[in-house]
C-alpha cells in the first residue's frame, strides 16, 4: 500500500490576519513550484526568445518580482509603488511589454538563475511584511486610481488575491517557455531510410 500524499494549504504564523497568511502561504506555495521547475536552468535559457516581441523567463521572473513589490504598495495605499529601493530595478526594468519587435532589456543579460531568485527572495520579504501588518479589516478597505481616464477601484484583499493570480499566471507561461526552449534545442533526429 502506498503513503498518501498529503496537500494542505495552512496560514503562516506571524500573521495579524489569518486571511493575509493564507495568501501568502499560497504565494509561498507557488513559488517553491516554481523554484523546482527552474533547477537547472542556464542563463542562455532564460534569456532565450522564441522570437522578437515575445517575453524570456528572466524577463518573467524579473516581472514577478516587480510586480508583487507594486501591488503590495498599492495595498499601502501608495500614490506611486517604487521597487529600485526593494530590488535594485525600476518598475519598468523587466522590459514589459516589449514592442511587436522587442528584444529583451541589456541589463537582464546573461543574468543566472541566482540573481533572479535574488530578486524574488527581496520582493517576497517586502510582500511579508506588508501582509504581516495587516488586520482583517484592512482587507476591506478599497483604493481608487484613475489610470488613462479609467477610474478603477479595488480593495486590499482583490489586491491580494490579483497577486496570487498573477504569479500563477506568469508561472504557466514560464512552464510553455521551457518546454519551448527544449523542443527547440532538441537535437535533430535521424532516420535510418532516406526519403524516396
């Protein structure tokens, strides 16, 4: 008989508001996903573009972090979330969206896989923070933003859940990617007839 295998999501301690530490255990739990499903990868993998205009998985990781940095200090009530301070790159340093034709940014160059997990490590410990300060009722609370003439409201937990959403999103797309990558670094096979 096998073991069963058991799948629980439990609200990390530390947490003023059981709600927030289920967010982020489940955030947690997909980045550990992620962290096995990028052992292994090389610098030219993560830089590597299945054709201009199209996103790399460091471009996507870079992403990630940027992004939990912003929404975390929207969640604050932020005019304007910086991530430079938090990770060292400005908010538009993943190079996203890129042009029909875009290539990715310079400085994400022939980064490897320590450097990203780096800035995924900086953003996550901002992103606990944040949550581990909030009550219950900060959950409710709503912001209000008008961006390119829309006006757009959203409360602190519709944040929390878009962020979980979010990763998992770019997380799929990372997972296309490699499967990409190897499918196109595969080495060609061989027939033993010749075509007629």
């Amino acid at each position: 008989m096998s073991t069963p295998v058991r799948r629980t999501i439990e609200p990390l301690d530390g947490f003023r508001s059981r709600e927030a530490g289920i967010f982020l255990a489940q955030l947690e739990d997909q980045s550990r996903r992620l962290r096995e499903t990028l052992e292994g990868i090389t610098p030219d993998e993560l830089q590597w573009q299945p054709r201009p205009g199209m996103n790399t998985i460091g471009m996507l990781l870079a992403h990630l972090a940027i992004v939990e940095i912003w929404w975390a200090g929207m969640a604050l009530d932020l005019e304007s979330p910086v991530t430079e301070p938090v990770i060292g790159i400005p908010t538009e340093g993943d190079g996203m969206p890129l042009a029909e034709d875009g290539v990715p940014p310079a400085p994400l160059l022939g980064k490897d896989l320590a450097y990203y997990q780096d800035l995924l490590a900086r953003a996550r410990a901002y992103v606990r923070e944040t949550y581990g300060r909030m009550l219950d009722a900060d959950l409710n609370r709503t912001i209000q933003r008008t961006w390119e003439e829309n006006t757009r409201i959203f409360s602190v937990r519709w944040i929390l859940y878009h962020t979980l959403e979010h990763f998992a999103g770019h997380y799929g797309q990372i997972l296309l990617l490699r499967h990409m990558y190897r499918t196109a670094h595969a080495p060609a096979s061989t027939s033993a007839s010749a075509p007629a």
